[in-house]
C-alpha cells in the first residue's frame, strides 16, 4: 500500500518507518527541509531507540522515502496520514491551525478520492471540521477516519509493533477497512482492533492520557501523606498496585509528569469540558498537583539549606523528561533549574542524550549551567547532587566515589531509585519523595 505521512515528526516518524518496515511504500513529508535533508541521509532527527536503524533499512530497500513536496506526497499516496502538532492556546485548548490548513492544502491537490487518516491529538469534533473543508476545498471523495496514537517515547517502535489495541474512529466502511488491513501487519496473533465513532475516539485520546496523568497526581498525593506521618510510598505503592482493579502502572510518585502530551492532553480536555459546560474538578486538582510536585524537591531544598541559596552548587542528574528520549517539554527537571537559578545558583547538569535540547533551551543562561558529558563531573564541589530522570546510567554509582567528590554528601532523589538505608549507613543525607 502506498501511505502518505504529513509531518514527520516524533508521531509522524515513527508511524511512517513502521509502516514502511511492513512492506508498505510510505512517503513522509515535512516542511522542515533541514529535517528532510537529514533525514534522507538516514540521519533521525529524534532520539528514539532502534528508529534510526529502520529508517536507515527503509530508506535502502527503497520503501521510506522523504520530502518537502506536499503535492507529489499526496499524488502518490493512497491513504493521507496527518501527523501534525496541536499545541496548546494560551487558554489550554488545543491549536488546530495546522491540521486545518494542511487539511485545506490537500483537498486542493487531491485529484481523486482518498482515505484521510487524522493521528493528531484533537478536541471532540474536529473530524467534522476536517471533513467540512474536504467537501469545500475538493470535488474528490474522501473516506475519513481518526486514528490516535498511544506511542509511549522511548519505547514507541515496541508500542507500534505490539499495540496494545488500535482505536479507530470513523463511519466509513472503506476507511475503516483500509485501516484493518494496514494494521493486519501488527495484529497476526491477536486482534486489538476496536472501531468507534469519530467523537469517542477523539475523546478516547484525551481520556486516556488524562486518566494516566491522575494516577501520577493521586499517587504524589500520597507520597505526601506518607511523608507527614512516616509511612513508606513504596509499601503503599506495592500494596495497591496488587489489587487487580488497579494495576501496577504508573503508581510511582515522584516529580511530577511532563512531556509533550499529558500536560498538554489535560489542558485540552480541561478547556474542551469548560467549552461544553463541564467542569472537569478532578483534572484540574491533577494540574494543580502536578505544578507543585516539579518544585518539590526546590522546597526540600529550601528546608535543608535555608532560605539563602546564592552560590550554592548543585549537581543535576537528568533533564529529560522520561529515560529514553530527548524529549524535555514540560520536563520537571525545566522547572527546578529555573527555579534555582533564580535564586542564584550554580548547576552542573548531565543527561545521556537531552544536552543538546538542554543547551538550546538555556542558551540565555547557559553561563550559570555547565553541561557536563560525565555525570560524575557534575558532583565536584557541589553542595547536593538532584536525581530527576531515572535513566539506568545514574541507578548505580560509585557512592564513594560520588561523597569524594562533592562538597557535601546530599542527595535529593526525584525517583526513589536509592536505597535510604544503604545511603544513610554511608554517610549520605538522604531526601526522597513519600518517605519519612
């Protein structure tokens, strides 16, 4: 099948090299041409494990190709993917402005029918704007369908390959079946395909990024009563995590979520219940919660140093988001440093594979932050060292060698990676989040 990927982005990319390395020929264009350009020399532009050695394979076998020419992609392409950003408004709701105008763009060239596949986040509805402007913009036929995507970073290629389901939302019977048949590829041993109208599937999105964003702030919740009375986040973590009902996943507190979609995903769907006369009470007590946990770990700061932080040095390890990505939107880590650097202090900071987004988000500032390529070079004189992203590089370090280097021997764990016992026997002060 031919496939036509608009936006070759982090949702964009990924969805393109998959399709294309089960046997279809995909077109993925872009108007970043410097993107484009690395691209085409197999060059990924994310960091994603195991995507630049697929794109490298399609583009060989001649199945993945890339472009800036919206035309041809579309003249040569059966069924239209658009994979296009929807950042939030000032107002939290969600900025359609590219998914219509690209929309607006393609009807113009198509010069025959086509299945339309929106994989942008979007506010219930908005499949009714897309079609509007096909029927107004085209003398051609669409068959269209929302196609959302549930693509975990740093494990997106996984999730892809192996959905857990497949959520389609549409009333086309054509497009409906062109969907079951380009996703057979990822469903030989079971079928995880579910088909719904447009608007459930467009709240589907939303609902569910949402709903994993109010076990994080449940859980922080917790973690804060468990440190008011000495109970262990852990235990209670582990106690109910158990329970069938609930599950095991995302029950770990820590500092707060971030990202490029549950905070914007919360936003949006905060904005599009205001929008319709319901007031989403319990989100917004998720955002609420989720602004303080990022400067939790400011304030345990606060409490251990006193007020006066200027000149204070603090080793910072992790400043992604989540491991595996490079992806720092919305990260806590953002929050904390501009936090400490207001307050004058000096930040050494290391991050596997995020220094680069990190130096060009603190160009301005840069001159308080080194970036440091070793993490254990960040710890020599600092007066605490901050864990903030759990990458595996950080669970298991020289302790000695860590209380050698710096100035004084605390931690503040973002994570609760570290053991407090094993620390404490070696002579570390040690701050985490939900333990006495």
């Amino acid at each position: 099948m031919k496939i036509g990927i608009i936006g070759a982005g982090y949702v964009g990319l990924v969805t393109g090299t998959c399709f294309a390395e089960s046997g279809n020929e995909v077109y993925c264009m872009d108007i970043n041409e410097k993107s484009i350009e690395k691209l085409n020399k197999g060059i990924c532009t994310i960091y994603e494990p195991q995507l630049e050695d697929l794109i490298q394979k399609n583009i060989k076998e001649e199945r993945l190709f890339f472009t800036t020419d919206l035309e041809n992609t579309v003249d040569k392409s059966e069924i239209i993917f658009l994979c296009l950003p929807t950042p939030p408004n000032e107002d939290g709701s969600a900025d359609l402005s590219r998914v219509l105008d690209v929309s607006k763009n393609v009807a113009r060239i198509m010069k025959e029918p086509k299945v339309i596949v929106s994989k942008s986040t979007v506010p219930v509805g908005t499949g009714d704007k897309i079609k509007k402007i096909f029927k107004e913009h085209s003398k051609h036929k669409i068959d269209y369908a929302f196609n959302p995507e549930f693509l975990k970073e740093g494990a997106a290629i996984q999730d892809f390959m192996s959905p857990d389901r497949v959520v389609v939302g549409s009333t086309s019977s054509n497009a409906i079946e062109a969907m079951k048949e380009i996703y057979s590829a990822f469903m030989r041993t079971s079928n995880r395909f579910i088909v719904m109208d447009e608007k459930s599937a467009e709240i589907t999105k939303y609902a569910a990024n949402s709903m994993l964003a109010t076990r994080i702030s449940f859980m922080n919740d917790i973690a804060m009563l468990c440190e008011q009375t000495g109970a262990n986040v852990d235990s209670v973590r582990i106690g109910i995590g158990t329970d069938s009902r609930i599950g095991d996943k995302f029950l770990f507190a820590g500092v707060g979520y971030g990202g490029s979609c549950f905070p914007k995903d919360v936003k949006a769907l905060i904005s599009t219940g205001d929008n319709n006369g319901v007031d989403f009470r319990i989100l917004k007590a998720v955002e609420e919660i989720n602004k303080h946990q990022k400067l939790l770990i400011f304030h345990k700061i606060k409490r251990h140093f006193g007020e006066k932080l200027n000149n204070k040095k603090f080793a910072v390890w992790g400043l992604s988001f989540k491991p595996r990505t490079d992806d720092i939107r919305e990260a806590p880590a953002i929050a904390l440093i501009e936090k400490l650097l207001e307050e004058g202090c000096k930040i050494l900071l290391n991050d596997p594979v995020a220094m680069e987004n990190g130096k060009e988000y603190f160009k301005n500032t840069s001159y308080k932050i080194k970036f440091c390529d070793n993490y254990y070079d960040t710890l020599k004189d600092a007066d605490a060292m901050i864990l903030i992203t759990e990458w595996n590089e950080y669970r298991k370090p020289d302790f000695e060698k860590m209380k050698s280097l710096m100035k004084t021997p605390v931690i503040f764990d973002g994570r609760n990676i570290y053991n407090p016992k094993f620390l404490k026997e070696k002579k570390f002060v040690y701050y985490g989040i939900g333990k006495a």
